[in-house]
C-alpha cells in the first residue's frame, strides 16, 4: 500500500476532479479514501488517484457508473494477490476486453465529431475571410464597429447557413 496519504485537495488537484465529483464518486462506491484523518479528513493514496484517473478517462466515453463499478470490480479482483482459478480469471479479462472494445468504438465516434467541428470552425473562418470587410473582422473580434456590421458579425457566431442576408 502507498505510504503517503493526501488531502481531497491535493487528489483534486492532481485529478483536475472537483472535490464535489470526487465525493459523489465515494457516495457512488467508486473510490473510498484509504484512510481517515484523526480530525475526520479523507485521505487518499497513489492507488486511489490512479483509480480516480481510472473513472475520468472513463466519463468523456459515456460510460454509466454502474459499468465504471464493473470495470474497476474486475481490474481489482485481476489485480488483487489472492489466487484465481482459469476460468474466473479468463471471464474477468472478458469484461475488461469488452470495456476496451467498447472505450475504442467511442473513441472514433468522438473523432468523427471533432473532425466535423473541425471543418464547421474551418468553413467559418473562410466565410469570414471571403466575405468580411476589416470593418466586419473588427466587429467580430468584439470590437466596436456600425450596428449592421455587428449584427452580421453575430449572425456568423450564430451559424447563419451560406447565402442568409440580414434585411
């Protein structure tokens, strides 16, 4: 076990996890604090912010918290020194194989969305730049500049398709 304990804090820090995530994710049963303070504090280890790592690498992906339980249930009993017979062993690789399964299909789903945002940011920036006036960029930029100028800079943030004019 990990001999250095730290504060909900520091784990928060370390996670980029809000203290309140992290207590939701205890309540959960997902993580519990490897000790207790004498003054009450949760105190977590090396283990237990890996495990917390475990869980945000997971959220992004859609998985539920019942199937982040499963999936740190089986790494656990994988990982643990007590001896597992072939069969349990190999059925608890199986569910760790499906979640990779699964982690890899979302992961392309996720990068067919990006590459879509990605050309909808890039078909933005080159209708600004064929048809904004440095007057129209200015006022886009936040800057000031004539009410219709403005006016069209936003419709542009608000996604006006190819060829809406303001009247």
């Amino acid at each position: 076990m990990d001999a250095k304990h730290m504060q909900i804090g520091e784990v928060a820090t370390r996670t980029e996890l809000s203290l309140r995530t992290i207590r939701h994710y205890e309540e959960a049963g997902l993580v519990i604090p490897s000790a207790r303070s004498q003054g009450g504090f949760r105190l977590y280890t090396e283990t237990d912010v890996a495990r917390l790592m475990v869980i945000r690498r997971m959220k992004p992906l859609g998985f539920t918290l019942e199937q982040m339980r499963d999936l740190l249930d089986a790494t656990d009993r994988l990982d643990c020194d007590e001896a597992l017979d072939s069969g349990e062993r190999e059925a608890l690789l199986e569910r760790v194989r499906t979640y990779r399964q699964a982690a890899a299909e979302q992961v392309e789903k996720l990068r067919v969305q990006l590459s879509r945002a990605e050309d909808f940011a890039a078909t933005l920036g080159a209708r600004l730049e064929r048809n904004a006036s440095p007057a129209r960029v200015h006022a886009f930029a936040g800057q000031e500049g004539e009410p219709r100028q403005v006016a069209e800079a936003e419709g542009v943030r608000a996604g006006l398709a190819a060829g809406e004019r303001f009247a």
